[in-house]
C-alpha cells in the first residue's frame, strides 16, 4: 500500500481519496403521528412562606436497634465499594465514621421528638 499523504508542518496532510463507498437509497419515508393539544395543568393551591416548611418532621423515632442495624448496613455497603480499591484502611474508617456521623446528626432523640 503507498502512502499517499504529505507531511505539512509534521503532521499528515491527505493527499487525494483513492474510493469511497456509495450511501443507501431510501426506501420510505414515513409522517410524523399526529401531536395532541395541550393539557391544562392543576390549579396550585397555594405557596407557604420561605422556610415554613423547612422544620424536620420525622415519621417516628429510631430505635438503637433499628440504628445499629442502619450501621451495619452502612459497613456492609462500605465492604462492597472499596473492595480490591487503593484506599488505605485508615482513610475508609474516616469515611465510614462520616457517613455515620451524618446519619447520626440526622436522627431525632426521643425527648427531642416529644417536644
């Protein structure tokens, strides 16, 4: 096979186009299904004020148990993404300990709940 290119400024410049393979005809072509109008959109029945809604509503309280299972989870799915990874063990307790402290900081107290 001869190269038919030419070297400009270091890099290849094509010089002509030996063959090319030609396209498929269209067979058919087919219309667009028909759009249907607009739907009117539910009434809003109305905005609250900026922060109103911002206040932690729990469903219930956590039990410890219910909590150490959620922890356990928590090392279980850590296992699963590190893995064979390169992170050293001193790094993924750090993550491990975070991710913990973040759910922790999330869950109410009984004697916060009954206030």
């Amino acid at each position: 096979m001869t190269d038919k290119t030419d070297k400009v400024g270091g890099k290849k410049k094509v010089g002509s186009v030996e063959s090319s393979k030609t396209t498929e005809t269209i067979e058919e072509a087919k219309g667009v299904g028909q759009v249907g109008a607009i739907q009117k959109t539910g009434a809003i029945s109305g905005v609250g004020k900026v922060g109103e809604d911002s206040k932690r509503r729990p469903t219930r309280t956590m039990t410890l148990a219910e909590r150490e299972m959620l922890f356990e989870m928590v090392n279980e799915e850590a296992k699963k993404l590190f893995g064979d990874s390169k992170v050293p063990p001193e790094q993924r307790k750090i993550i491990e300990d975070a991710v913990k402290m973040a759910i922790d900081s999330g869950l109410v107290d009984e004697d916060q709940s009954q206030e």
